[in-house]
C-alpha cells in the first residue's frame, strides 16, 4: 500500500491488526492490547516519514491528538510529530475494531 488516503482504508488496516491480534492470543496466549501496540508501533504508515504524515493529513486523528494532549506529549521534530500521531492513530483505530469484533470476548 502506498499510503493510507482515507479513513476507509485506515479502519481496514486496523480491522486487519485487531483480527491478527485476536488470532495470536488464541494461538500463543499473550495480551492483545500489547499486540496492537506493537503493531501499530512497526506498522510502516508509523514508521515511514511520508506514510506517516499522508496518514495523518487524509485521515481523523482528533482521538489520538487528544490521546498525546493529555498525556503531554512532546515531539521533537516535525516527522517525529507525525509518527507518533500516526502511531495512536492507527493503534486507537485497531482498538476500537477489535471492540466492535468482540474484544476480549473473542479473544
């Protein structure tokens, strides 16, 4: 994927991680939030500079803006801005479709 240009394709990568992290806590055990989070953290629209802040430009990221406000987050640069926005953005996204899949429930 080149870079995530909508919230559509957003709320597809993040059905796909909390489907995988469902999975992964049937099949090994282990904490499906601490799965999110990593896959959220080594997902390539977090990592890559560009993907980041196209994520972050065509898509909501009000929920994680207001996740890293209130934490008091402090960014060090531009780039580093936009990973971490898109970091929680994806993070929150898959979050919330893995509660809509059953949560812990299915897990």
């Amino acid at each position: 994927m080149d870079y995530i240009k909508n919230d559509y394709e957003l709320q597809q990568l993040a059905r796909s991680i909390a489907l995988e992290a469902i999975e992964e806590v049937k099949q090994h055990g282990g904490d499906h939030y601490e799965f999110i989070d990593q896959a959220a953290a080594g997902n390539e629209h977090a990592i890559y500079t560009y993907k980041a802040i196209m994520l972050c430009a065509h898509c909501c990221t009000d929920d994680a803006e207001a996740l890293l406000d209130d934490a008091s987050y402090r960014f060090d640069s531009f780039a580093h801005h936009a990973s971490v926005l898109a970091e929680v953005t994806i993070a929150n996204a898959a979050l919330q479709e893995f509660y809509e899949l059953g949560g812990e429930v299915a897990a």
